[in-house]
C-alpha cells in the first residue's frame, strides 16, 4: 500500500532547513505532497508576509527533484481541511511543534482520521526568521 506523505510550511527563502525535512519526510513515504502556505496565512498568523511571494516559492518546491506535488495550504494550523482534500497519510512536521498546544491539537485531528503525525529535527542554526532578521540589520 502506497503511503503519501504531506509536508505543511512556509518556504521562505529557501535553506537547508527546509530540504533537511523535504529530504527526511521523501525517504518515509511513496508520495510527497507539499503544501506551501498561502502569503494571506502567513500575514495573519505571523503578521508580516512572506520575502518571496507563494507562486515562487511553489516553483521552487517543485523543481527540487524529491517533490511529488506542491499544494497552496490556505488552512492555517488547522490540517483537517488540507486532510480533506489530499488523505495523506502522514504529516511530517519540524520537532518544534511537539508538545505545545498546537502539536497537540495537530496530532488528535490527525489521529481521528487515522492519519499519523511525524516530527523532525529542527534545524535551528538556519531559519527563514534568522535570514530575514539579517537582511533587515544589513539592509
């Protein structure tokens, strides 16, 4: 039986962080769908837009070569809808959503549809936060 996997993030300028999951969730699943998070999801939950604009960053995504699909996630931290349209499997996630209420949340909505929630190291040396705070002071 073929397992998909479903991967949700921003992918902001793009780093070695992001293909550390990409490359950790392609070698757990048959199939793997990304889902790149809508520039109005992440003005409302971050409170800035993203540097490099959704469209872009979905290209990038899909030229990466371990990429099966690429999705726009319009859902926020709520993936029951994103579960609803694309039935993954398994939702891959950085480790620094375990444990918190959102982590929490995430895996009982998941659990409910038999979908399980798997989390990776993240990478902390290099984030689109860290970069974006560097051009800023440089700018």
């Amino acid at each position: 039986m073929s397992v998909t996997g479903y991967v949700p993030g921003v992918y902001d300028m793009f780093h070695i962080g992001h293909l550390n999951i990409l490359r950790r969730a392609r070698e757990d699943c048959d199939v793997l769908v990304v889902g790149a998070v809508t520039d109005d999801v992440v003005e409302r939950t971050k409170g800035r837009r993203p540097v490099v604009p959704l469209t872009e960053r979905m290209e990038i995504l899909a030229s990466i070569g371990i990429v099966d699909r690429v999705v726009a996630d319009d859902c926020g931290s709520d993936k029951m809808p994103m579960w609803q349209r694309l039935h993954f499997d398994v939702l891959f996630k950085g480790d620094d959503w375990r444990g918190t209420p959102k982590g929490d949340q995430l895996e009982a909505s998941m659990a409910a549809v038999a979908a399980r929630v798997v989390y990776f190291p993240y990478t902390e040396t290099t984030s689109s936060t860290l970069l974006r705070d560097l051009i800023t002071a440089h700018g």
